[in-house]
C-alpha cells in the first residue's frame, strides 16, 4: 500500500504544478485583455475627439476608416497572442499531468508488493 500512497502524492504534487502553470498563464492572459480592452478604449477616445473637431464629411470619413483599419489590425494581433498565450498555457498546464498518467498506468498495471 505504500507504493499506492507514494504513487498518490506523486499525482498530487503533480496536480498543484499544473493548478499553478494554470493559474499563472489565465492571470497573464486576463492582464493581456484588460491591456487590449485600455488600449482600444484610449483609441476610440482619440478618435472621438477627432472626430468633433472635424471640419468636413470627408475628414469624418477619414477619421473613421483609420479607427475602423486600426481595430481590425489590434484585433487580429491580440487574436494571435492571446492564441499563442492559450497554446502555452495548455502545454505548460498538462506538461506535469503528462508523466503521471503514464507512471499511473504502468504502476497499476503490474501487481503491488505485498
């Protein structure tokens, strides 16, 4: 039984590095959307301001596509770190779980020494 419960506190430690790898990387990617959801908000802000200054159709219409390409172009770079930031996380979260399945399944899987 003894190999049992070193098998069992072996998983456990196992499962409090990958409960922290996670914990690390959400905080991380939280931080990352409340930087976008500033750095957009400061964006509208400018652009707002700019817009009742503008003095033509034409400058509105400027104004407006430039906001509208710059969103595109933020949104899709914040699309592909907060991936790349997911993919990171999953690895460095499941990296820990990964060995002990295996060591779980050949240690039950061969009698235990009486």
């Amino acid at each position: 039984y003894e190999e049992l419960a070193d098998l069992g506190r072996e998983n456990m430690a196992a499962v409090m590095r990958a409960n922290t790898a996670l914990s690390s990387g959400l905080e991380a990617i939280g931080k990352e959307v409340i930087l976008y959801a500033r750095s957009s908000f400061e964006q509208a802000a400018e652009t707002a301001t700019a817009l009742l200054g503008a003095k033509t159709f034409e400058d509105v219409f400027q104004l407006n596509s430039q906001f509208a390409k710059a969103n595109v172009e933020r949104m899709i770079e914040g699309s592909a770190k907060l991936s790349e930031m997911g993919i990171k996380l999953a690895n460095e979260a499941l990296a820990p779980l990964g060995g002990r399945v295996e060591a779980t399944i050949h240690k039950l899987g061969k009698p235990l020494a009486v």
